[in-house]
C-alpha cells in the first residue's frame, strides 16, 4: 500500500496571547521571536493515523507531502522520524498567500504525481486558520470519498473501518479505498521518534517540486488563485480583568462570590 | 443588489433546528429582497418547512425521505446540488455542524468557488460581503470577500440572531428527490452523551481543567453543578482534561469542542488558552476558578477567586445552596 500524509507547518498554537502580535499593513502574523514554528498538531496524529496502519499491513509505504516555505523541511523530517519513508516539499512562491482551495490544488497535483496512493491522511484542520477544508477538497479534486474527524481507522478487508466523532457520540463507517481520511486528536497521541530515528530522518533527502514539477498553472494557486481574499487580520478587543474576590478564607470568598451574582441577579 | 440565499437546514426531532432559524434568519437579513430557500431532509421535513417561513424563508425545498436522518454527504449533497439548481444561490449557508463542516467544501468545489468556514459574523459592504471567522485558535479574526460566486459559508451557533418571528408568514415549497447512493456506508452509531440537560441548551455551564489534577477532580465539579440545579446547569471540560480522558470529548468546550453561550460559564482550573475561550467567550458572565492569578481565564472573567479549587468549590457548593 502507499499512504500520503499531508502536514503543514504553523505557527506555534500554544504561543501564549501576549507573545501572538499581527502586522496590520500586511495583514500578517508576525512570528513570535523565540518560539519555532511546529508540525500542526493534528497532522502528528494523521502521521499516527498513517503508520499504525504500515505496521499491521506491512509492505507499505508512507509519504509526507508539505507545501510551504523551506523551513517546512522541519515538519516533513519530523514525520520522517516517526517512521514516514519519504519526503516531499512543495516550495514555489507561487503557492503563498493561497487559500483552501489553491493548498488543496498543489497537493491533489502532487499526490497525483506520486503515481498509485491507497490513502491520504490529513489534520482535521490546520491550527493556524483552522479552515477543516482542505482534506475535503483533495478528495473531491481526486473524485475519493472522505471521512473526516476521525478517532480511530483500521484496515478491514481492503477498506478502511473509520471511526468518526459525532457532536453526540461517534459513528462507525467503512471507507472504499482509495481515500481521503483526516484525524482529530481523539485519536490519541503521536508517538515520540527516538534519538536514532531523529539521526536518519535528519539524513534523508527530501524531494522538492516546484509549479512546473506539477504542472500546475502559476496563476492558479496561491493568492493568484485564491478565491476568498483577506481584506483584514487583526486582534478583538479583550475586556478588562475580573473582579477577584478579596476576603480572607476560601470559604468567606465563595461566599461573597455568591453575594456579588446575587447582587448582580445572576444565581 | 437582491441577493438569493440558500440555507441548508437540518432538523431535530422533526423541527428545524434553532441553528436553522438562525441561519434563515440572517439569510433574510442579508437577501435584501432575493429569494431566502431553505433545504429539509429526512423525516418529518415537509411538515417541518412551516416553522421556516416566519423565520425569514421564502422557500422550502423538502424531502421527507428517512434516509437522510443520518448524514450521508454523497446523499445530502446531490439533494441540496437540486435545491441549488432551483434557488440559483448568490450565497449558501450552513451550520458549523456535521453537515456543514463537510457540505461546504464539497458544494464549494462543485460550483468553482470557494467555501468560509465557522463564520461568526456576516455583513453586506455595501455590495460586497464580508465574512469574518475566528483564526489561530481564536487569537485573531479574519474578514473575507468572495472573488468567485456564489459564497458558500458555514456559521457558527448562536452567532447570528433570529428575526422577529413574522405571524402568519407562508411560502413556496418543492420536493426534491429521496436520497440516493452514498460510497462511505454506515456501520454504528454509539451516543454517549451526558444525561440530562445539554451543554448547548443549559443556562448555566461548570467546566473542569487539566488543573483538577484527576478525574476525581470531576465529581466537585459536578456537585457544584448540581448545587446549581439539574435543570439548569450541565457539565464541560477542557480538551486537555478529554483529552486525559478524565471527561468524556463530548462535552469538550472549546474550538473543536461544542461552543456555548450560557448565561453564566464556571471555569473551575482551567488556564482559558485561546483555542478554549473560542467555545465560551459568548457566554454573558464568566467566572474563573485558579490558583494561578496571572491565569489568562482572569483576561474574559468578570469574577475571579484565586486559589486550589478544592479548597474553594466546597464552600461555595454550600453558599449557592444555602442561597436557594
Ligand atoms: C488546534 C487546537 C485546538 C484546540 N481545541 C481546544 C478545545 O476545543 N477546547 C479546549 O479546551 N482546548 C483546546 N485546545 C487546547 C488548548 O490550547 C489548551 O491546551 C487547553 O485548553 C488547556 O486545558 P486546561 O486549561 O484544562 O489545562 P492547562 O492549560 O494545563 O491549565 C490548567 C489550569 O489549572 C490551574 N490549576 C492547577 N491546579 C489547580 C488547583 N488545584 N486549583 C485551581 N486551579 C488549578 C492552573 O493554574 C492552570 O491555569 C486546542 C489546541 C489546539 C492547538
Ligand atoms: N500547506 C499544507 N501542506 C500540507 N498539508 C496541508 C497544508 N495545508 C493544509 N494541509 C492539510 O490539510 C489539513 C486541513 O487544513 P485546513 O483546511 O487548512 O484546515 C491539514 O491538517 C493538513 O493535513
């Protein structure tokens, strides 16, 4: 079988709100100095997703496609790490700037390039625009069905058994391969690559293809492309601080808690 | 400009859903003068599309077919692919649900343009619309025009407001064809949802952190709901507690949890990161409950306590009972 994992590289989610500034001329997230961009987090469970499946098939391979600047090497090697066999990195400044639609056209390309694909597992959404489309959008640009938000996938007499998140529950459903499936973090944690795997990911090249590697139209993709068009990024207004209680014991502050929403005619 | 909108609905127990209402809500406000559709699949649909139209529809494209009951995307798409074909949408709404999460981008790609997903807020720029969503976890929001037509966006819960109800209010319907094949095929369906009130519709909601150290931590945290009344308050968590499993995910609050606006939100040892706050920052008061004063949950809480919940929620379970 061959698997396709997509990953994307982001800013760190986890940036703490005081470090996380915008650049209102460029409508642009300015990178928190001294906090590295990470492998978005749903992605890692994808590559998860992805390779406890390699184990219990066998002969199976895993390829991790990332479209995004040179520093995306860094997502690609980690998935290599925990066990992925080959690296792809789509880099052309004509992807940026792009939306779900043009990443989803890049990557259906690439993917198309690889040759025969069984499975591609993506996040359920990136963790920096937190769209949830583009998995979506790989399958209907390979006309696959898809499966998303799930917490468990198994292979079963050849097709994937998925195992979905409802809002009230989970749903079971069976996927024909091949297929799009994306991964949300009920699934579980990814594993931690050892010291070893680190070293050989490190050593591994990784492939670079370019508009022309995928024979995809410049003024198709990235914010030529881009049919939703952003006319402005910025931080709400937070209200100011809460009123915290001030007396003594922790019994006399639940107390006055229960005056004060009293007062306030809220209990 | 008139502009027609096309809302897909969805249904609960045979009514329109209150996402649904919304949605047809702020499709009228924002038609100015097109035609407001409305798509109901599954049983009890046709009866259903009443309630739409003093809700701001002008049409009501139904199928009563039970096959739809249970979301099949191939299904409900090649439905609301005929709806679409009727109602010639300038714009398409959906809820931030299921159905839209996936809906949208199929749609979207279908009719070469381009889906905005958990919008919260929508508006008419003089012409133009303008769509704004959360992004990075809820740090930032970002306004979007379409260069492609029709808009396809799906809306977050509660974040737009129904119209006044207009008394008597009737419209055309048409029934669009039962469900046909879908390639992914259902095997199961397990609810594990919690008893009583839900979080969505509970007036009052206590939620427990990574900071309740055990699940134990859980059972002050619903005694104080109970203290509250059963009737009126329900139970959440934070992902890092579900995640733990000290709480089942499908009470999670947050950006991919279940966003709730209640009346009052009671954060007991949870830190109010972002991605958290994108779930409750629409409740009307919140109060935070950590040991930690520079907790960033005391940035969107008008009362704080400081200090180790289990040390705080005791009394306080004793003073709101005593207050009753
Ligand atoms: C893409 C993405 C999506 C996410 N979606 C969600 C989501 O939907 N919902 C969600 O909740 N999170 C979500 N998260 C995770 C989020 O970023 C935080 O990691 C998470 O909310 C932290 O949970 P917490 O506040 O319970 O834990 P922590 O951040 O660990 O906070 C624990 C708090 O408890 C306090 N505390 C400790 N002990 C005590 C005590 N004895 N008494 C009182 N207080 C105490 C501490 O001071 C601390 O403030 C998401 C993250 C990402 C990247
Ligand atoms: N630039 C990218 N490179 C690789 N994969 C991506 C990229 N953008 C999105 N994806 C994949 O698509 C998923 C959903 O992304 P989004 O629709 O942007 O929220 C992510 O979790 C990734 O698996």
């Amino acid at each position: 079988m061959h698997l396709v994992v997509c990953a994307k590289q982001i800013p760190d989610p986890e940036t703490p709100p005081s470090a996380f500034k915008i650049d209102p001329q460029k409508n642009e997230v300015i990178p928190a100095p001294g906090i590295a961009p990470v492998l978005s987090q749903f992605d890692g469970i994808a590559a998860e997703a992805a390779l406890r499946i390699k184990e219990k098939a066998g002969d199976t391979k895993v390829t991790v496609i990332s479209m995004g600047a040179e520093s995306a090497q860094q997502a690609i090697k980690q998935v290599l790490a925990m066990g992925a066999d080959e690296g792809v990195l789509l880099n052309d400044p004509a992807f940026e700037k792009g939306d779900p639609h043009t990443t989803a056209t890049v990557l259906a390309a690439a993917i198309k390039k690889l040759g025969h694909v069984d499975a591609v597992f993506c996040g359920r959404q990136a963790a920096d625009w937190d769209w949830g489309e583009v998995g979506i959008l790989i399958a209907e640009h390979m006309n696959w069905p898809v499966a998303i938000i799930a917490k468990g996938v198994e292979l079963q007499d050849g097709k994937f058994r998925v195992q979905r998140v409802l809002e009230d529950g989970f749903q079971t459903v069976d996927v024909p391969m091949p297929s799009v499936i994306t991964v949300s973090n009920e699934f579980g944690e990814p594993r931690y690559p050892k010291l070893q795997q680190i070293m050989q990911a490190a050593r591994k090249t990784v492939t670079s293809w370019k508009s022309g590697d995928l024979g995809v139209d410049a003024g198709a993709v990235g914010a030529a492309g881009a049919r939703l068009k952003l006319e402005r990024l910025y931080i709400p207004e937070k209200e100011g601080k809460a009123e915290i209680m001030d007396a003594e014991t922790p019994a006399d502050q639940a107390k006055q808690l229960v005056e004060k929403l009293k007062a306030a005619k809220i209990l | 400009m008139p502009r027609n909108v096309l809302v897909v609905g969805e249904l609960s127990e045979g009514a329109p859903t209150s996402t649904t209402i919304e949605l047809v809500g702020a499709g009228s406000r924002l038609a100015g003068g097109g035609t407001v559709a409305v798509t109901l699949l599954g049983n009890g649909a046709a009866a259903a599309a009443a309630a739409t139209f003093p809700a701001g529809a002008t049409k009501a494209f139904t199928s009563d077919d039970a096959n739809y009951d249970q979301f099949r995307s191939d299904q409900w798409l090649a439905a609301v692919e005929s709806a679409f074909g009727l109602a010639s949408p300038d714009l398409v709404l959906m809820a931030q649900s299921l159905v839209g999460r996936e809906l949208a981008p199929r749609l979207a790609f279908r009719h070469n343009t381009a889906a905005a997903m958990d919008c919260v807020h929508l508006a008419d720029d003089g012409g133009t619309l303008k769509v704004t969503r959360p992004v990075y976890g809820g740090n930032a929001l970002a306004t979007f025009s379409f260069a492609t037509s029709p808009a396809v966006a799906t809306v977050r819960a509660k974040s737009q407001d129904p119209i006044e109800p207009k008394a008597g209010a009737s419209g055309e319907t048409a029934e669009l064809p039962a469900a046909g094949e879908a390639r992914a095929a259902i095997i199961g369906r397990e609810k594990v949802e919690a008893e009583g009130l839900q979080l969505q519709d509970a007036p009052v909601v206590v939620s427990g952190g990574r900071g309740l150290g055990s699940p134990d931590g859980f059972k002050l945290v619903e005694e104080l709901a109970a203290a509250i009344g059963k009737d009126k308050a329900a139970v959440g968590a934070s992902r890092a507690a579900c995640d733990l499993g000290w709480y089942p995910p499908s009470q999670q609050v947050g950006l991919t949890g279940k966003v709730v606006t209640p009346d009052l939100y009671i954060a007991v040892a949870i830190s109010g990161a972002s991605q958290h706050m994108a779930g409750c920052s629409g409740s009307k008061t919140i109060i935070a409950i950590n040991k930690d004063p520079e907790a960033n949950i005391f940035k969107s809480a008008r009362f704080g306590i400081v200090g180790d919940y289990r040390q705080v929620l005791p009394p306080l379970i004793a003073a709101i009972k005593a207050a009753r």
